[in-house]
C-alpha cells in the first residue's frame, strides 16, 4: 500500500468530490493520506476530514504565505490543536521567499513558534521551503541546537544541500510529482543519492498532478505515478518502494495508527 504524505482535502479543488476522491485513491493503492492545514481559521474543517475516515489524518499549522495574517509567534494555539488524537504533525510551516506573500521577518518568527509546536509535543514538523535553501538550513539546525524535533521537508525541490543538511539532523525528504516533469533532471540526480529510510511519497494536491496526470487536478491516487517514477530512479520494484515509503511514514508520523489502517483494509 502507498500513503500520500501530503495533500490538501479541504481545498475547493477536492471538496466537491471527496468520497470519488477517497474510493479512487482506493483503488490506486493508496490506503492512507495526511491532510495538510494551512490556515489555523480553517483548521476545524481540515480535522472534520479526517475525523470522517478512517485512512486520513491531519496537521495543524499555518503555511508561510498566510504568516502575515495569522503568523503564530507562541505555540500555544498549536500545541491545543495537537491533542487531538488525528493531529499527527505539526505545519506546513517554513519560508517562501519565492512569493513573498508575507515578510520575510514574520514568516520567521511563524517557523521557529511551529518548531517550539513540534518541539513540546513530539509530533513532525512539516516543512515547505522555496527560494529559501539556506535560511532554512540555517533555522532549522539553529532551533534543533536548542532541542531535537523530527520532521520532514515537503514536496522536496531544493538542492543537494538543503537534503544534505536535513538528513544530518534526522529529518525525512518527501517527492512529488516534481520528479516526473521533463525539466527536473537535477532533482532527480539528488532523488537517487537519497536513502530509502527517509523517503516519503506524497501528491500535495491538488497541485503539482505528475506525468501522465499534466494538466489535471492532482489528486491522492496520482501518488501511484510518483512512486512508480522514485523507484526507477532508486532501482528497486514498486512494491519494495511501497512498503518502504509507508514504513518511513509510520515512523515519522508515529501518532497515526497503523493497525487501525490495516485493519479496515483487508475487511
């Protein structure tokens, strides 16, 4: 089975079809996927998703275009909103220096609160990094000097050492359907470098859809072509990048639970 690590079902995109969404995801394999907050003002309907199903759990935070408005500088909101028992992470949180839609100072302050999130309640931290390989490097190993948090660098895109210096402090990298597209040889390049035991598959959709999916409305059950595509490149079956993808979840997110998951799936 595969699990997306990374998707938004409360976008508008995927809202309007969410039980044809979850049952084609189904029938790809997928058996699981990790709904992503991005705005603490809509966090109760990112939870209400999953809360609904079995096979979907969910993160709190707020995504760096939105840390002008709701940019947290304390943890307290966060570390509230992960105590229930289908939070399993912390973010998407970081920087985007790509877009700027907020200022940089304040996309800061929001990371380091998110780390402090992460920190005090052991759940991963869920980063999204654009245009920002050093800075990010750059807090991240400074907030781990103050104490280590786990986490894992989303919708991987960055260069050699943005992998290089999040691997050094344990940290997952998860591929998207980046790694399908024509022009991302250099991706690709680093993708086969990386160890298994810290790979994750996700979709971030409804973006981002992989070849053959181009042009479509991304969506969990296109997680299949971007797996499929990583284990070409890291020489090993799709079902050895399966398991192992999904073992890397499940300890990254060691707070979803596994044994429920298998069990409805073979009822």
């Amino acid at each position: 089975m595969l699990i997306d690590s990374h998707c938004h079902l409360d976008f508008p995109e995927l809202t309007t079809d969410e039980v044809g969404v979850l049952a084609r995801a189904r029938n790809a394999g997928v058996a699981g996927m990790l709904t992503i907050g991005t705005r603490l003002d809509q966090f109760e309907r990112v939870r209400a998703i999953a809360e609904r199903h079995d096979n979907v759990w969910c993160s709190v935070g707020v995504h760096p275009h939105e840390a002008k408005e709701e940019g947290q500088s304390a943890p307290d909101r966060l570390i509230a909103a992960a105590e229930h028992p289908k939070v399993v992470g912390i973010g998407e949180t970081g920087l985007d220096f790509y877009y700027e839609h907020s200022p940089r100072a304040e996309q800061e302050e929001s990371f380091r609160t998110h780390i402090a999130a992460s920190r005090q309640t052991g759940l991963p931290l869920i980063v999204h990094t654009r245009n920002a390989d050093a800075e990010t490097g750059d807090i991240l190993e400074d907030e781990c000097g103050k104490g280590a948090f786990p986490g894992v660098i989303h919708c991987f895109s960055s260069g050699p050492d943005v992998a290089r210096r999040a691997l050094a402090l344990g940290f997952y990298i998860s591929i998207s359907g980046i790694v399908t597209f024509k022009a991302a040889e250099e991706l690709r390049t680093i993708v086969r470098d990386l160890p298994l035991d810290r790979l994750l598959v996700e979709t971030d959709a409804p973006y981002l859809a992989p070849i053959p999916k181009r042009g479509k409305t991304n969506e969990p059950a296109f997680v299949a072509h971007t797996a499929a595509k990583v284990a070409e490149l890291k020489g090993v079956s799709i079902a050895e990048l399966e398991a192992v993808t999904t073992d890397n979840f499940f300890r990254l997110f060691a707070k979803a639970e596994r044994r429920r998951l298998e069990t409805n799936r073979c009822a």
